[in-house]
C-alpha cells in the first residue's frame, strides 16, 4: 500500500508534470524572430511572394508556377520529426484533391543532399523546393515568425494568402483547414 508520504511524492510529480506541459505548450515557440530590415512580413489577405527556387527534380519553380489552384505550401525540415511524420497525411491528401483543384508545395529549410537522400527513402507525390538551410527567411517571409516547423500556408487560386498555421497536422485538422477553400469537383 502506499504511504501518505509517497501519496505525496506522487501528487507533486503529478502537479509539477501538469506545470511543466502547460509551461511548455504556452512559451515553447521560442521568441519571435525579428525579421531583416525592409521585410515586410506577409499575413492573409496579402499576395504571396513569387519565389523562385530549385526543385528536388533539378529545376528552378516559381511559386506562380501554380497560379489558379490552392496550394497548401509546407516548410519542413529532414531533422524535423513532426514534419517528417506530416509528409504522408500531406502526400495522400494533395492527391486525393487535386481534383479539387489543391496543390501541396514542400519548401525544404535544409541541405538539398539531405533533402535528396530523405526523399529518396521516404517519396512525397507534390513538388519539393530547396529553401536551405543558411537562409530561412522564406518561412519567415510568410509568417513563421516563432520559426516553427512544420508550417504551412494556404494561397488561394488568386495568389493570396488564406490562412496560416505553425505546428502539423492531423488528419482532421487538415480536412478542416482545406475544406472550405476546396472546388467541387464535378
């Protein structure tokens, strides 16, 4: 049987662990990154920037490559474990809508030999680009001002920026997040 002092033990422990999860959740983002100067930090309602940059495939992709679908852009990381668990859900999902008119676009904050060799492993069924991983002002240009990883951003067939979010996925929240952007397919 247990002790009143070992009851105790425990009810700390139990306290001390609630404290600790609500402690982290609440100021485990990091600081909000300061952007460079002159760089205008895009929010919904705005038009996306028309990044260029290279593709796992060996060429250079604009993001106006996908004028006129949503496009659900995801910046990741082969380091980042959540992302890498997210990529499937997105991969399925991407294909599962194109129809209704979605794209998934991955923007890799990393090295393209780790990116190359992550994808060689563990294939996705969307476009990935090379953000690199000495210059992540690209997440930061599109809102990932607490540099969080996995984060996406959905860009209405117009070009402009619909919603933005730090953090993965479940399946649920993504349907959610997607659906009323989604064109009915006939």
């Amino acid at each position: 049987m247990f002790s009143r002092s070992n009851l105790l033990i425990i009810f700390v422990a139990i306290v001390g662990a609630g404290l600790g999860l609500l402690a982290g959740s609440r100021f485990g983002q990091g600081p909000e990154v300061v952007p460079p100067a002159g760089m205008a930090i895009l929010k919904p309602g705005d038009m996306r920037a028309d990044l260029q940059l290279p593709g796992s495939d060996g060429h250079a992709h604009r993001l106006s490559d996908w004028d006129g679908k949503l496009v659900l852009l995801n910046f990741w990381a082969t380091w980042c474990g959540p992302c890498r668990e997210e990529m499937p859900l997105l991969s399925e999902t991407g294909a599962k809508f194109s129809r209704n008119g979605l794209q998934v676009v991955g923007i890799a904050i990393d090295d393209a030999e780790a990116v190359q060799g992550f994808l060689k492993d563990s294939p996705v069924r969307y476009p990935i680009l090379i953000g690199g991983d000495d210059d992540p002002n690209a997440s930061l240009l599109f809102g990932d001002t607490r540099s969080v990883l996995p984060y996406s951003v959905l860009i209405g067939r117009d070009g402009k920026l619909l919603a933005q979010r730090a953090g993965s996925f479940s399946a649920s929240e993504l349907i959610n997040w997607l659906q009323p952007h989604l064109e009915h397919s006939d």
